[in-house]
C-alpha cells in the first residue's frame, strides 16, 4: 500500500477540510493509499484550529506527531538558522517509525530546511500558480490584488529549501476577471491595498472571492496528484520528478 506522510500546522477550517477530502478519496478506494502520520508544529493547547485539527486527525485513527516549534525556538537562543536545522533533525527522529513514500505539506507553516528536503520526497501544496506570488495564502491574495493580476491557480510542487520555488509538478490555473471578480475590482478601485486592509481585511469581497475560488481547486488537484503518485504514473528520485519508465517529466 503506497503511504503518505502528511504535514500541517492545522491552523484553519481549510487545513481540516484537505484532510477530511484525501481521507475520503483514499477510503473511497479512489486514492490506492493510506495515510502513516500527520505532523504539526504546533501541540495541544496552543491554537484551538490546531487542537480542532487533533482531534479530526485522531477521529481518522491516524499516529500524531507533535513538536511546538514555538516552544522549542524558545528555549534555543541561537541564531535561526540553527534551531530550525535542530528542529528538523528532531522531527526526522521521531519520524523514524512511520515510513512514507511521499510526503505532502498542505498548510504547514514552516520552510523545510536542506536535510529533510534531501532524505524524503516532498510535495507542498501552494495556493498560487506557477511563478506567482509565494507566501501564506493572505500574502497571495493580497499581492494578486496588489498587482492587479488577471489570473492565478494552485500547485503542488517540489519542496526545496527556498521558499515556494520548487519545480511544480502539477497545478491548475483559473482567471480572476470576469464574472464574478469584474464587480469587486471596481468595487476597490483608485484604493491601496494598505487601505483596503484598514477599511475591511479579509472581508473584502475580492479577497474573499478569489481565495474560495483557489480552495476550491485545491482540493481536487492534491487528490489528482496523489492518485498518480499511488499508482505509480509518477514518483520523485533524486530530487527529480520522473514517469512510471524512470524519464523526467518537464
């Protein structure tokens, strides 16, 4: 049975429905896989996303893994490139019971370091299409807004030490103009995005807007994704992504 290690910092409603949609797809029999751990960087107790999140992930009978990677900065005052090079070295550890042959980021809100890049095969799911904006989905949004973009899309790429720049492996794109967007962009025009963070946040109806329009294809794009990796049509080996005969995909 092809495994799937699982990662998140299970900060949102979003990183529990990810979950609850490839438990589905894998318990449906769409997805030939199953699921060895999910690991976070948050412990109970410190976020009630994250504690909603354990418990969604114990009600599925999926081994927990738990490293506040808060708690542990704090009692390291070395510099940051050392205590995150200590904090992956710990979670490889404790990781060492619970095997994997892919392991998938979808809402964990660290940069994963070298060394862990290097030992496991790594996707990240990212709310932006390829060459676009990096971050957290917000700073997507917000610099797509910015930017006054006229389409974006998601992906699931390589993940490599810098953030977001990985080599995509799969992605969908969309466009955010037309209907229903054409309405909110009048709606903030001649406006900063300084000023529409003051005047609403994240209850702008453009921001909203293009934000459920990216989750909404998130979710079929990571069951897609794993479905080909289960079956074998595609893996990862040497940092590289290759087809079932072993050539590279480009």
């Amino acid at each position: 049975m092809y495994r799937i290690g699982w990662f998140s910092t299970g900060r949102d409603k979003a990183a529990r429905d990810l979950l609850t949609t490839v438990w589905g797809s894998i318990q449906s029999g769409h997805v030939a896989a199953q699921i060895s751990f999910v690991l976070s960087n948050r412990e109970p107790g410190e976020s009630r996303q994250s504690d909603l999140f354990f418990q969604l992930v114990r009600s599925y009978d999926i081994p927990l893994v738990c490293l506040s990677s808060r708690k542990f900065q704090a009692q390291r005052h070395d510099d940051k490139r050392s205590w995150r090079l200590e904090y992956d070295r710990e979670l490889m550890k404790r990781l060492v019971g619970f095997p994997a042959d892919l392991y998938v980021l979808a809402g964990y809100m660290l940069i994963v370091g070298e060394e862990m890049c290097q030992r496991y095969p790594m996707l990240n799911l990212h709310p932006a299409a390829p060459g676009g904006p990096k971050g957290t989905w917000q700073d997507v949004v917000w610099k797509l807004i910015e930017s006054k973009a006229a389409q974006t899309g998601v992906m699931m790429h390589l993940v490599t030490p810098e953030l977001d720049e990985g080599p995509a492996v799969t992605y969908s794109t969309f466009s955010i103009r037309g209907q229903p967007f054409d309405r909110y962009w009048r709606g903030i025009e001649g406006l900063s995005v300084a000023e529409i963070k003051a005047r609403q946040g994240e209850k702008n109806p453009l921001f909203r807007t293009i934000r459920r329009h990216g989750l909404a294809r998130e979710f079929p794009l990571i069951v897609a994704t794993l479905k080909v990796f289960s079956e074998g049509r595609v893996k990862i080996e040497g940092g590289k992504v290759l087809d079932a005969s072993g050539q590279p995909i480009e």
